[in-house]
C-alpha cells in the first residue's frame, strides 16, 4: 500500500516502461525531478492554501491565503523557472505534473486565477506546446470534476 502520491508516481515510471523523459535514469537529471517532487511534497499546502481556505480546512483569511499561494508560485518561478522551461529542466518530466494539476484544480474549485504569474502561465502554456496530450487531459480532467462536483 502506498498512501503517498509522489511515491506512488514514483514507483509507476519505476516499474512500467516509461520513457526517460518522465524520470531519467541519470542520476543528475533524476535528483533534479526528485528535488521538484520533494519541493511540491513540501510545500503542497503553500500552493493549495486558496482551497484549503475555501473548504474550511485552514483558519486563515481568504486574503491571507490568496498571498500564501502567491508567494509559493512566485517562489516556485523563482527556484524552479527562473533558468529552466520546466521544473527539471528543458524538457516536461514527472515533477511538473502535481504543480499543474493542482493549480489547475485549485483555479476550478475557488475560481481564483493566475493572471499575474506570467511565468507560470508561460510554463503551463510550455507544458501543452511539449506534451499536447497534456493538455487533453487537463481538459479531461477538469470536466470529469464538474461530472463529479458540480459546476463551479
């Protein structure tokens, strides 16, 4: 049982015939996936704080919360996108994936948007120009949240 999702993607592109891409071999390239995995892992809630806020599960002020993500995304375009297309790298891999999902969810249940993140928004962009399909399935799964929970 594994009740972590990092490890839990981990362990898929370890044991399913993944392409280098997602989780490099090299042990380089790799520690620079693990250590986006790792920085999301731990700061989820920085990121998440916008929808923690509106589900009651934090005590903060919808303000206080607007700011903590805004500061978690600006840090992440700081540490992660500043020199790099991607979280890893020139190129998408496994650790770009729990930032744009959640974000994307967090934006759908909240409405909050990203507007003032341009960096952000040119990594989401980059991400969909590198990977189409990605962008197929966010659509997918944003419409599979609305079958779920309604529409916001």
């Amino acid at each position: 049982v594994l009740r972590e999702s990092m490890v839990f993607c981990r362990y898929l592109v370890n044991s399913r015939h993944v392409g280098e891409q997602l989780y490099p071999k090299d042990a380089t390239k790799r520690a620079l996936v693990d250590l986006g995995l790792e920085y999301w892992s731990q700061n989820t809630l920085r990121f998440f704080n916008i929808a923690a806020q509106a589900f009651g599960k934090t005590d903060v002020s919808a303000e206080k919360a607007k700011e903590t993500v805004d500061e978690a995304i600006k840090e992440f375009e700081e540490v992660f996108l500043k020199n790099s297309k991607f979280v890893a790298g020139d190129q998408p891999t496994l650790a770009d994936l729990p930032y744009l999902y959640y974000l994307l969810g967090q934006s759908y249940f909240t409405g909050c948007n990203y507007d003032q993140h341009k960096r952000l928004n040119q990594w989401i962009s980059d991400l969909y120009q590198a990977e189409p399909k990605l962008k197929e399935q966010a659509d997918e799964y944003q419409e599979l949240t609305k079958q779920a929970f309604g529409k916001k």
